[in-house]
C-alpha cells in the first residue's frame, strides 16, 4: 500500500534488503513494502515468510558468499524491479568463539559473509546506481564493532571493518550523489540473540540505559529514516540505535 504523503521521487523505489527473511532484515523490508517501494529481499536457506509474499516482495535464494549467486539475484531483481536504488546489506552471522578456541573457520567465515559478502552487494548495486546518478547504501553494523565484546573477536571485527568500507565509499563517491551510511544496533530481539542464556540476556539488559532489547522495527525506522529525502546530507554517519549501550564509542 503505498502513502500519500510521500515525496514525489520517493515513490515506489528498488529496494534491495539482503538476509530479508527473518530478523532484522524482515522488519526492514516490511518497512520499506509498508511505505509503497517495490521491495525485494535475499533468503539463503528455507522459505521466505508468505508475509512477505502478500505484501508484494520479491523473494531471491541468494548466498552472499558466492559471487555467482550474487550475480544471477542482481539480474533477476533488475528485471523485476529495475536496478537497485537503495541497497540494505543486513545478511550476516556469529560464530562465537573466545580467541584460543577460534578456528581460521570460525574467523574467515564470519569476515567472509559479514565484510566481504557486503563488498560483493555493494560493488554490484554500484553499477546501476553510478549509471542513475543517485543511491543509498545502508549498511547493518553492531554496537559491537565499536565497543568490542568477549568471544566476538572475528564478529566486531568484521562489524568494525564496515565503518571503515562505508567511510571510505562516501568519499570515493559522494560526487556521484550516492551515500553511505551504517546503523550499529545494539541487541535486538531476533533468532540470532535467542542463542543467549537468560542469565546472559539479563547480564545485557542491566547494561544498556533504556533497560532493555530493540525490537527489529526501531532498527527498521533509523534504516527507513536514512534512505528518506530528509536523510540526503547524511553520509559516512554511524548511527547507533543501541538504547544507550554504546554511548561515547
Ligand atoms: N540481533 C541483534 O542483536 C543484532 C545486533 C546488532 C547487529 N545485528 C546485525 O543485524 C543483521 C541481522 O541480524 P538478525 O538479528 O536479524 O539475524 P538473524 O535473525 O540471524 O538473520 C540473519 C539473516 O542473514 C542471512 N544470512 C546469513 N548468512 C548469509 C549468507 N551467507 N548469504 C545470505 N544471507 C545470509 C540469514 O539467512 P538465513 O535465514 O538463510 O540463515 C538471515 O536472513 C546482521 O548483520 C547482524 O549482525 C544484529
């Protein structure tokens, strides 16, 4: 259902969310649907919700890991959609481990998916993006990248590595009119948190100012927020939304 209220050259938009299946990344492509833009969204395993089906998004099995696979859901999503005009790289993993017990698997898979998986959707969003003079690039960082955390050295390092990618994107191609931005969530209640224990979770909670987890949709609304018209001198900004955790970091 598309808003009226909306800006002229905001109607209907290609929005690309990677990992939009479940989580945070689910919420965000709700987000955009809910707003009018033609929303299409990458799955790796499973079955996309027919939630996402009924609001009219394009679902693609797309493994960021494989450059092929990257490929054929660009061409498949262009077809449908046009090229993507703005592009939420939100698909990644955790692979906890403490440092002495981290394997190079555990470590290289983790950059592989959350660093370099971002450099392939991105790179290849570019294309279409440089060609219309115009993108937003909205990439999915943690708290954690920038506070650190125990037994997620590869995970904050790989999120910490995004700032770098981002800021390094919005000089090399403001002049183009196409921006950079990172949201760093703190913890939000998704699969990838329900891993903890409650003793952990409580640990987390006591921690955090606002007394508590986001849910996926505040995330969604800074995402939103940033690929807006209101959004369009922003560029190279980390945004936390993290209740206050990572305050000063
Ligand atoms: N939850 C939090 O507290 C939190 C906090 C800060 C940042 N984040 C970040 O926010 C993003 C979403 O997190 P979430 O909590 O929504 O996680 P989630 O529920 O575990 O969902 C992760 C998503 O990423 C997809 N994905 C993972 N590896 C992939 C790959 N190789 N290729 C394509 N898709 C892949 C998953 O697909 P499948 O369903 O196929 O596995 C799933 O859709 C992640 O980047 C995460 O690091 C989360």
């Amino acid at each position: 259902m598309s808003d009226p209220n909306r800006k002229g050259d905001q109607l209907s938009r290609s929005v690309l969310v990677t990992g939009g299946n479940r989580g945070i990344g689910l919420a965000i492509a709700r987000a955009f649907a809910d707003a009018g833009d033609k929303v299409a969204i990458t799955y790796r395993s499973g079955e996309p919700p027919a939630a996402l089906t009924e609001l009219g998004c394009l679902a693609v099995r797309c493994d960021i890991t494989d450059p092929e696979q990257v490929e054929q859901a660009y061409k498949e999503i262009e077809a449908q959609h046009g090229p993507v005009e703005i592009l939420i790289a939100n698909a990644g993993i955790t692979k906890d481990q403490l440092l002495m017990r981290m394997s190079e698997e555990d470590f290289t898979s983790v950059i592989d998916t959350n660093l370099t998986g971002t450099f392939r959707v991105v790179k290849r969003a570019n294309r279409g993006m440089l060609r219309a003079k115009k993108g937003r690039v909205v990439l999915i960082s943690s708290v954690v990248g920038l506070y650190g955390s125990p037994g997620q050295a590869n995970y904050a390092a790989s999120k910490a590595a995004l700032v770098g990618f981002a800021r390094s994107l919005a000089r090399e191609l403001g002049s183009r009119n196409i921006t950079f931005n990172v949201v760093a969530p703190g913890f939000v209640d998704t699969d990838m948190t329900k891993a903890l224990t409650e003793e952990q979770r409580a640990g987390i909670v006591s921690q955090v100012p606002l007394g508590r987890y986001a849910q996926p949709e505040e995330i969604a609304a800074t995402v939103r927020f940033l690929a807006s018209d209101d959004a369009s001198y922003i560029t190279g900004a980390v945004i936390p939304v993290d209740g206050g955790l990572g305050m000063g970091h």
